[in-house]
C-alpha cells in the first residue's frame, strides 16, 4: 500500500496537469475587448465639459466675484451684476454661442457703461473661477458674446472666439493677444 500511494499521487498530478492545457476558444476581437479593458483601467480620468451646463451656478459665480469689487471702483467707478448666462441653440443641434449679459450702474452721473469695460471686467471674473467655468461649458462652443446693458439699456456687444477666452483663462495666452481678438459688435 506505502508503494501504490506515491503512484496515485503522481496518477493525479499528471491527470490535473492534462486538465489545464486545453486550448480555449477565443477570438481575436474578444481578446482584444479583453486587452483593451485591461488597458482603459490604467487610464487616468479627464474632466469633459458638462453637456447641460448650470447657467444659474455660472451667473452665482460670476456674481460672487463682480460684487466683491473694491469699495473704491463701486465708488467712483460703476457697479457690475451678471444678470443671464446662457448657451442657446436652434433645435436639433449643439450650442455654438457662450453668452453673458451684465449689466452696469455707474456710480456718479457719468457715462461708464462701456462694453469694453464691461467686457474686462465680465473675463476677470471669470477667471478667478476658470477651472469651474470652463468645466461647465459645453464642447461645441465656439464664441463668446458679451451682451452689455447700461441698466436695461442695451449700450453693446462684446464678441470673441471662445477658444482665445479659454485660453486667456488658462494662461495660454496673454490679455494683449486676447484684447487684440476681440471685437465689438453693433446694436441689433
């Protein structure tokens, strides 16, 4: 019995071992789903802009930066609310247009409402919250409008490519070039 034992032993080591070199029948394109699983699991995630932005979360923001202004500028100078942001559309297809109505209330009897001020003042408000604002425009925006009102006057139009806004907001360009791209539209 002390010599058959090792036998079965040995019996059942080759019979596991001849168990486990069947072939499997896979495909090529299920290995390659496979490889490619394995592959997307090391990928680190990126952050894709949100396909139905909050506009109300945007004009907060926005808003949140213009009324923190110095005392002085609100003094002397103008004050500055977001009043709408909006991305509209025609039916059937993307948004192209990011557009910002702000509206200006000059602080002394003067005419300060300037689009293109109030152009500078809507982008730096932006940028202190970049990150935020880029994250919620939508990937088929293509411009940014300004639309400026001197209380509810409507006093002008401030356009530029959203690309060089988005860029000025993340310091790939420099507020030269992006003053230098952008331009002011007429009164519809």
């Amino acid at each position: 019995m002390k010599r058959l034992f090792p036998a079965i032993l040995l019996f059942l080591l080759l019979l596991l071992n001849a168990c486990g070199n069947t072939p499997v029948d896979i495909s090529s394109a299920q290995g390659t789903a496979v490889g490619q699983t394995q592959t997307a699991t090391m990928w680190t995630p990126t952050i894709t802009p949100t396909p139905d932005p909050n506009e109300s979360k945007i004009v907060e923001w926005l808003n949140d930066d213009l009324s923190s202004a110095d005392t002085l500028e609100k003094t002397l100078d103008a004050n500055y609310q977001a009043v709408d942001v909006s991305f509209p559309f025609m039916p059937g297809s993307s948004p192209t247009v990011f557009r910002v109505d702000i509206r200006c209330e000059c602080a002394v009897n003067t005419p300060c409402c300037i689009p293109e001020r109030m152009f500078v003042v809507t982008i730096a408000a932006m940028k202190n919250r970049a990150d935020k604002i880029i994250g919620q425009v939508p990937g088929s925006i293509s411009q940014v409008k300004v639309v400026c009102f001197d209380h509810a006057n409507l006093v002008g139009v401030m356009f530029a490519l959203w690309a060089d806004v988005k860029g000025y907001l993340l310091d790939e360009i420099n507020g030269y070039q992006l003053g230098s791209r952008v331009t002011r539209g007429a009164l519809p």
